[in-house]
C-alpha cells in the first residue's frame, strides 16, 4: 500500500516443504491491479500494472476525479535508472536513481522545476540505515531505521526515525510485519524495494505513531497472497484495497 511504503529486510519463513512450495508458485504471480476504496468519502483509486518480460514498465492510476497519473519505469542492466510521472499525458516529474555496489545509494526528484535529493545509507548486510533528503544546499530531513527481526515466529518490526535538519525528532513509527507474502514481492526490483517498503516480502501488520495514531491492516488471503486488505486507524475502517493478479 502507497501509505505504508519505505525500506526492508530478508526473512526466513518457516513451514512444511508443501507449504513453501507453494509460496514460490503463488510468488511467480504479479500484481495487475489495485483498487482502494476510501471507506469514509465513498471514493475509489484504480492502479494498473503492466509488465514487459517481466519487468514492471508502467503504473496507470485513475482517480477518482478520472484523473489519469502514470508512472513510466526505465532501466539500464535490469536496474531501475529512471521513473517519469505523468498526469493526463502532461510531464509533471521524475525520479532517478544512482547505484554503488549494486544498491542505491542516492536518488533525485524533479518536481516543479525543484530538485529533491536522497542519499542512502546501509549497514554491513545491505540494510537501509539512514535517508538524508536535501533540496540545494539545505538539508530538510534525515530518517534512520532500527530492524528487530524475529525468524522464529516470522514476525518482524522496523522503526523509522524522522529528525529535522537540527536532529530534533520530528516523529517515530514503528511497524510490525505480518508472516505472508507482500503483493509487491515480484513487481518493484529488490534495489527499489530496499528503499520503499518497510519489509522485502512480508505486509505491515501495524503502524504505530509517535502521535498515538496506530493503523491496523487486516489481510484476506488466497494461498498466502493477500487479495484484500483493510486499513483502520485506531479501530474505524479507513480503506479497503483489492488485489488482483496474473
């Protein structure tokens, strides 16, 4: 889900030689569409995925005003190098990524005729630590990342920090990992993956705010892919999403 993105982690799943047999079956299928229902206004968000062999090429997203945004995905060397962002045809930004060692280590966002930078940070494992964004010479914010992985129960927890430039906390989250296969598993490469989901195949299970907020999602899942997930905070439905695949 687009509200829960940033970061990851491998994990083990543990289970009976049947059962992870069949998450590798299960794990070949990609996402082809997205439907999000904003529960309290009544209105949907549409995304559609397409793939050229094998590689996601582009998301389409109509809103609910019918507006059409698309996401055009480039590569060099099956890497991502480049993501242009449409709105009804018309350029309004664009993503590009710079790698080291095979991750990527910085990333610029054209937005408005203003350049956004990150530069990332890993530990010895390839783990996210820390995100700087700058715009010019000015340094906007800095988030840092602690990992509690649990492979016993294949549960798992990242928490985010988000400091001002003065290094004053501006907010804390901390997410919990259910033990099931993310939709987004086989569609973002895995350099992608490291800096946009909190987990590398599980879901966020909860989201804990350093404001009180506490979001829940409820997953529905057909052979350990979710097909539904519902988004509550503090207990009221918010969204539900629908997942589809090929």
């Amino acid at each position: 889900m687009k509200k829960t993105l940033l970061s990851i982690f491998l994990i083990t799943v543990l289970g009976c030689s049947s059962n992870d047999e069949n998450k590798e079956v299960i794990a070949d299928k990609k996402l082809i569409t997205e439907i999000e229902l904003d529960v309290k206004n009544n209105m949907s968000e549409t995304r559609n995925y397409f793939y050229t062999e094998g590689m996601l090429t582009k998301i389409r997203t109509i809103d609910h005003n019918k507006d059409i945004f698309e996401d055009v995905f480039n590569y060099k060397n099956n890497k991502i190098e480049s993501i242009t962002h449409l709105k009804n045809n018309l350029n309004i930004g664009s993503n590009s990524f710079y790698y080291e060692n095979g991750l990527i280590t910085r990333s610029e966002s054209k937005e408005d005729n203003i350049t956004f930078i990150n530069s990332y940070i890993y530990d010895g494992v390839g783990s996210l630590k820390t995100i700087q964004e700058t715009s010019g010479n000015k340094v906007i914010q800095q988030s840092s990342f602690e990992y509690k992985n649990t492979s016993l129960s294949g549960i798992n927890t990242t928490i985010k920090n988000v400091n001002d430039p003065k290094g004053s906390l501006i907010y804390k989250a901390t997410y919990e990992s259910d033990s099931e296969n993310s939709p987004y598993l086989n569609v973002y490469t895995k350099e992608l993956i490291n800096i946009w989901l909190p987990f590398p195949v599980q879901n966020v299970s909860t989201q804990t705010n350093s404001n009180g907020d506490v979001y829940t999602y409820e997953y529905i899942y057909e052979n350990h892919k979710p097909i539904q997930v519902i988004e509550k905070l503090s207990g009221t439905s918010i969204s539900k999403t629908t997942y589809i695949y090929e």
